[in-house]
C-alpha cells in the first residue's frame, strides 16, 4: 500500500526549481486572438508599481533556490513605451539577480517593433552582471493561428534574427486553431528553421474567457504530438519525453505577481472561476492534481516518470468520464 499523500509524490516531480511570473503591465501592441489580458490597460505602467512587483517577489524568494524569474507585459519593449523605462527595466533586473543567487531571468516579448537595440542593451548589461550559475534571456512566441497580421508575422522573423543571440526560447501556445493548422501542415515554411535554430516549446493553453473556442480536446493535443514527432522531433516536449527517462511536471506552482500588484496563483488568470488569493490557488490546485492522477492511474502508469502530466487546470475544465489517457497512447506510438 502507498502511504505517501499524493500531492507529496507529485511534488517530488516538480523538481526544485521555483518559478514566479510578474506581470508589469498588460498593455500591448497585438491583439493575440487566445489572450485573456486587457490589451489597453495602463494599470502597472508605472516606476513605483514595477519596482513593488519586484520587492514582492524579493521579500517572499528563498534567495538560495533555483528560480525561474519570467517578467512580461503586455508588451514591455513595444515601440511607444518611453526610454525611461528601460532604466525601471534595469533596476528590476539588477535587483533580482542581485537576491535570487541561482536565477534566470527571463523577459517574454513578441519581437513586433523596430526598436531592438535598447532591448539587446538591456540583456546585455543585466548579462555583465549576472554570475556564472545565473542566466539573463529573451523569450518569444511564434502562433500561426491567431496572433500575427501578415506585416506583424514578417516584423517578428526580422527581429528575431536580430535578437538571436538573446533568445532562450520559442513558444507556441497549443490552441485548437494552431492544432489544426500543424495537422494540415500550414504552420508557415519558417517552422522548420525555428526548429532548427531555437528550442521551441509548446505550451498549454490557459483557460479563459473563450475557453470554449480555442481550448483542444485531450485527443487532438495527443494528435498534434504524433504530427510533431513525425515533422519536427526537436521540438518539446517531444525531444525531453524521447531523450529523458525522467521529466519535471508540466505545471508548476508558479507565484504569480499580476498587474496589480497581487500575489496569485495560475487560477488567477484563467479568467473563469477566478482564484485572486494565492493560498486558496494553490489549495484548488493541489486538489486538481490529486483529482487527476486518481482519475488516471498516473502512479502505476509506466510512463509517469517521462509524462509532464499536462495542465491541470485545463483538465478541471473538461468533463469526461473516460479514464482512457490519451497521451499515454501517444507514448505508447512514440516510445
């Protein structure tokens, strides 16, 4: 018999790795169709809000752990935010690397605007900073579906050819739109070269507001992984599910710092059924993992150690009564 809680062995596959998200600002130059956020909001578009982010996360970080440290808008590089900020942006940065001894850091952009050359200069100065177990990093998203106007796709792929050197990652959210277009192999010919030069990363779709509209189902998520392990390997998850016995989870109990300054959990920003406290996040969280691995078996499952378990939030969206695991059938054709 397993005595061990089930949240405790989940926890075990988390890793040690923390990860927090602070959301500057929500204002921003796209219109990405998936997007829960307010794209004209200028709440948190401020020096003194940007820097009490920051002290949040400061005063509730152990600086010893590993962290991962995303900061994002909105858009925090667009063209019409003023240089000034890019001193806010600095400071941020220097303040967290100064804390947070084993960090990367990490700043989410869409790469639509002209202006590369202050962002380069700030990863460049945070990067003389940072030590030698710390990482100071772009990360951008590429979404043939629902993201790009035909000018603002071609922007993009000039800018990120610029930027190369910067970039950590490439990631591409898994709506059911951008399913459809990687199953019919209309993802865009650059794909492979994003492949090629870049980690790409797909991943999972937040619930929102028009859930109904762009969350896939379990069986097409597990069809569109059989497309990419046919076209393109490299990509992950399908690289680390063939190449590492084991995985970390998917989902991470992230901190989330949002535009307002308040600290929350994913739950928060799912846009339905709302968790703004982050103990009662966190809290309906562990119960949607508990829920899913009873659901599933994931224990006694072969795969468990590889398996990212997926999003948990996605699955306390669907009801379905089949204990019939769609990836594990999927590991069953890739493995």
């Amino acid at each position: 018999m397993n005595l061990i809680p089930l949240v405790d062995v989940l926890q075990e596959k988390k890793g040690n790795t923390k990860e927090a998200h602070l959301i500057l600002f929500e204002k921003c130059n796209l219109r990405c169709s998936f997007c829960h956020q307010d794209h004209d909001s200028e709440v948190g578009l401020d020096a003194d809000a940007i820097l009490e982010k920051v002290h949040t996360l400061i005063e509730n970080g152990d600086p010893e752990a590993p962290i991962v440290i995303n900061m994002t808008g909105g858009e925090l590089f667009s063209d019409n935010i003023p240089d000034w900020m890019f001193g806010y942006y600095l400071m941020s940065g220097q303040l967290l690397l100064r804390h947070f001894k084993r960090a990367k850091l990490v700043w989410g952009t869409n790469l639509v605007y002209s202006d590369l050359f202050r962002v380069m200069r700030l990863i460049t100065m945070l990067r003389t900073e940072a030590s030698r177990q710390q990482t100071v990093c772009l990360a951008t998203s590429y979404d043939p579906a629902g993201r790009f106007t035909a000018a603002n796709r071609d922007l993009f792929l000039r800018s990120l050819k610029v930027v190369k050197p910067y970039v950590d990652t490439v990631n591409v959210v898994i709506t059911r739109q951008n399913i459809q277009l990687f199953l019919t192999g209309n993802e865009g010919k650059e794909f492979e070269w994003l492949c090629r030069d870049f980690d790409v990363y797909f991943d999972h779709y937040i619930p929102s507001e028009r859930y109904e509209e762009h969350q896939p189902t379990e069986a097409a998520i597990s069809q569109l992984y059989l497309a990419l392990d046919k076209k393109y390997p490299n990509s992950y998850p399908i690289k680390a599910w063939k190449e590492n016995r084991f995985n970390d989870t998917t989902c991470r109990s992230t901190k989330i710092i949002n535009k307002d300054g308040v600290v929350t959990t994913c739950w928060s920003e799912a846009g339905k059924d709302a968790i703004l406290d982050e103990g009662a996040g966190l809290k309906a969280k562990h119960e949607a993992e508990e829920r899913f691995l009873n659901h599933y078996g994931c224990l006694a499952c072969e795969y468990y150690q590889r398996c990212g378990l997926r999003c948990f939030l996605h699955h306390s969206f669907v009801e379905t009564d089949s204990t019939e695991c769609q990836i594990k059938e999927m590991f069953d054709q890739i493995l």
